[in-house]
C-alpha cells in the first residue's frame, strides 16, 4: 500500500519533472524495422539501476521510444535482494546517483517520505533492501517501461538496426532498435571465476560468491572462502551467522586491503574528466586503482570477527585442490586443509565469447591490450582484457570495417570501468555517467537523422505572427 507520505512524494517529483521537461518537441524520424514494425530508439538491457537511471536520462532527451529488458522477476533486478549478502550499502547515505541531480527523486527524499526525517538523520547507511524498493520505486515514478523475465539472446546487425534476440514469457522474438544499451551488471563481458581446480569439484562442495547458497545447509560444518574483498567477508559472515562450526577465510596478500581507492577518486573532475585524459593517464591511474582492488570496511570485517569461530588466513593463496571422503581439500603456502564447502570470492573473468549476445561480435571487440601498451612495471593481463570504449561508451573494432555496426551497441557496466572509472556500476557516479551516456546515445541518434532534420527545416513553415494589412511599395500600414 502507498503510504500518504509518497503519494505526496509522487506528486512532487511529477511536478519537478514538468517544470525541468524543456525542450519538450519529439525530435526522432521514426525508423520501419525489416518486418514491417517501427524499430524502437533504444533497446536497454538489464532493469537494475543502471539500466533505469540511463532509461530516465533518455527519456528527459525525449528519447521517448525506448524498452528496458531484464531477465530477472520484478523485484530481482540487480544484486541486492539476491546474491548481494552485506547488511547495508557501503555508499554513505548521502551519495546520489539514479536521481540524476534531481532533489525529489533523491533517495534521502525517498527514505524520509517513507520513514520520517528524523528516521533519516540517526541513519547509518541503507539497508539493501530499502535500496531495491528505492530503485523499484523511481522506475515507476518515472515511467519507465520494463519488461521481466526476458532475456536478450543475441545482437545482429540488420542494416542500420540492430536486431536482437529476445525470449520472455511468450516466447522468442526479435525487436529492432537504432541503438542498444547494454547495462548488464558485473558479469556483462565476462563469467564469474573461479580457479579451475576449485571449479573441477563437485558442485556440493563449492559455489561462487555470486551463486545461490544454501547457508541452512552449511550450519555445524566447516566452511573455507578464497579472497579477502568484502563479497568473501558478506559471504563468510552468512556462514558463521548459519551456525557454521568455522569459516577460514584465506587472503592471498600478507595484509588484507584496507584502502579503499574509490573513495578517493570520488569528486567531480575525476569522475567525469578521467575518460579526457590520453590512455597513460587512464591506465595508470585505473591500473592503480584496480590492482588494490576495493578495500573492505570495518564493520564488514567486525562482522565476521566477532564470532570466536573465524579464521584469518593470511598469505594463503590456494594452489591446488581436490575431493576426499566428501570434503574439498585446498593446497595452499601453509599446507593443506580440509573443509566441508568452499566459497570463492574472486570476481569475474573478461571472456566475451561466453555471452551469447556478444557471440556475434565477440572476436572484434577491442581491448586495452589491443589499443595500449603500458610501461612494464605496470603491465597487468587482468586489465589489458577490459574492453576500450568509445567517450560514448561503444564497443570499438579491433579490426576496422569487420563489424562496424557494434557502433551502436554502448556498454554501462563494471566492464566500463578501465575506459571511464567509476560509471556504469557506481552508484555515486551516475550523476556523471548517464548524462555522458545519454549524450553518447543521442549524438548518434542525431548525426544519423540529419539529413531528415535538414529537409524538415526546410519544409517548416509556421508563422508566429499574422500581416493583415500592407501598402506596396510603401511597407506595412497602420491600422
């Protein structure tokens, strides 16, 4: 039920929206798909909050013929309420983002028509799931069309559409679009990773940090989780909260990472002018910042050491592993140890060939590796594979002239991050990110329609005042 407080809330956002809606005139030339339908301008995938926030921004472009898919059911979109394990977000409260500089729509405006203002100011940081609701919440106000359970299967070109591949509740199709959006989450470009020794267990013996987890199931038994970052410790704390009989989180590094390096590159002129500066700067400052990788917070790690049954296992990389009288047993620098369940907190492997809707592209797509050569002291694989994006946010060729349509397909996700810094999956950097992304989007949309746009100009012809009387020769009478 919508409490008075929102609908009040709903009211006001509507009306801010209006009075900031100029220029109101629809400026698109309608494109007729191959089968005869009308293409849309934007295809976005994935309705978490990325994939609203660029909807939103498009929509305040009057980019007004756009869908939004997303594979999940309503209300799973996104991490929070499904394999996202913290308490809370590790956002300070007051960071924006999908609200895109627009104060109703804030979330703190959210949380007080919900809550209170005073609820607002003892506030720590949000919860999880106050953050989905939040987001379901501002995807309604803001009318933006989202289709559920329905999964993009493939890109293609088809002239100068794209077509994509789609299967939802009815079934397959394929819709057409100018330009696609894809704000696919964490594993865009890639698959979650594990070592291939910890992959080559049986599946009741292992699970990535990203996976459903039983953690009832794990209660009494002893639990080991590879990786030091906080998805390892949100996963090592839902053990021990289960009733684990003990969690062994082991950290390759001597020290676990406490710094976290996106709290510094938070302000204005990195985030939005990091993507301005020549590939040296980029590299080195995103190599830097990614090779700490995100440090944890304290109460991420009080969490877990509160309960007498944790274990830190420093330097502790795991080398090898295998299945022994039902259990996994790891190798690592200090031996090994056996366990009842790993937990593998360790991210995602750039590999676009296992996404099918890149399947089609998926050879072409340029990468750092394939645009810049650092200095050998920063050289880094992992990062040499992230995909090196237009300033618009588009897949670039590795091969010119082989796939030239990928143009029009942009990519706000976490695989943006090498080209962008903080962008498509940051919550504190949307009020940067989209409005670049929706430029991106709408230059292209705009360079293609020019000629239209010329010969309409010509043809215009709507006088804005009336002559009613004239004396020739002599110019206008008066009355």
């Amino acid at each position: 039920m919508t409490l008075p407080s929102l609908t009040a809330l709903e009211a006001r956002i509507r009306d801010d929206l209006a009075r900031i809606a100029h220029p109101r005139a629809p400026w698109l030339t309608p494109r007729t798909a191959p089968d005869g339908s009308q293409a849309l301008d934007v295809l976005v995938v994935g309705a978490g909050q990325s994939g609203v926030a660029a909807a939103f921004g498009l929509k305040r472009s009057r980019v007004d013929n756009v869908l939004v898919i997303d594979k999940a059911a309503y209300g799973q979109e996104g991490p929070w309420v499904t394999y996202a394990r913290m308490k809370t977000l590790r956002s300070p409260k007051d960071f924006t983002g999908p609200d895109l500089d627009i104060p109703s729509l804030t979330y703190q405006s959210w949380h007080e028509a919900r809550y209170g203002a005073d609820h607002w100011q003892a506030l720590d940081l949000i919860t999880r799931e106050d953050w989905n609701d939040y987001l379901l919440f501002m995807r309604r106000v803001t009318e933006v069309p989202v289709e559920n359970e329905t999964e993009l299967l493939s890109l293609d070109q088809a002239g100068e559409l794209v077509a994509a591949r789609l299967s939802g509740p009815d079934g397959e199709r394929t819709v057409f679009a100018r330009k696609v959006v894809l704000a696919t989450g964490q594993d865009s470009t890639g698959r979650w990773w594990m070592p291939d020794f910890v992959a080559a267990l049986p599946a009741a013996l292992r699970a990535h940090t990203a996976d459903p987890i039983d953690f009832g199931s794990l209660k009494g038994k002893v639990v080991a989780v590879l990786g030091a970052g906080a998805s390892a410790l949100d996963n090592a704390a839902e053990a021990l909260e289960a009733g684990a009989a003990s969690v062994h989180l082991f950290c390759r590094r001597l020290e676990p990472q406490v710094i976290q390096p996106y709290r510094w590159i938070t302000f204005r002129g990195f985030m939005k002018h990091l993507v301005d500066l020549d590939d040296a700067w980029r590299w080195r400052f995103m190599s830097r910042v990614m090779g700490l990788r995100e440090g944890f917070p304290q109460a991420t790690y009080d969490r877990c050491a509160g309960h007498p049954n944790f274990v830190l296992h420093t330097g502790g990389a795991w080398t090898a592993a295998r299945a022994e009288e039902g259990r996994a047993v790891v190798t690592t620098a200090h031996g090994d140890f056996a366990a009842d369940f790993l937990i593998c907190g360790t991210g995602i492997a750039m590999d676009y060939a296992a996404k099918p809707e890149l399947a089609a592209f998926a050879g072409n797509i340029a990468t750092w590796g394939d645009r810049y050569a650092p200095p050998e002291d920063e050289a880094n694989d992992r990062l040499a594979a992230f995909p090196y994006l237009s300033p618009e946010y588009q897949f670039m060729e590795k091969e010119p002239g082989r796939t030239p349509w990928i143009a029009n397909v942009h990519l706000f996700s976490i695989a943006s991050t090498m080209s962008f810094g903080p962008s498509g999956s940051s919550i504190n950097a949307m009020t940067t990110a989209v409005p670049r992304l929706v430029d991106g989007v709408t230059k292209g949309l705009f360079a293609a329609d020019v000629e239209a746009n010329w010969q309409a100009f010509l043809a215009y012809d709507v006088a804005q005042a009336e002559v009613r009387q004239t004396v020739p020769g002599l110019g206008i009478a008066a009355e």
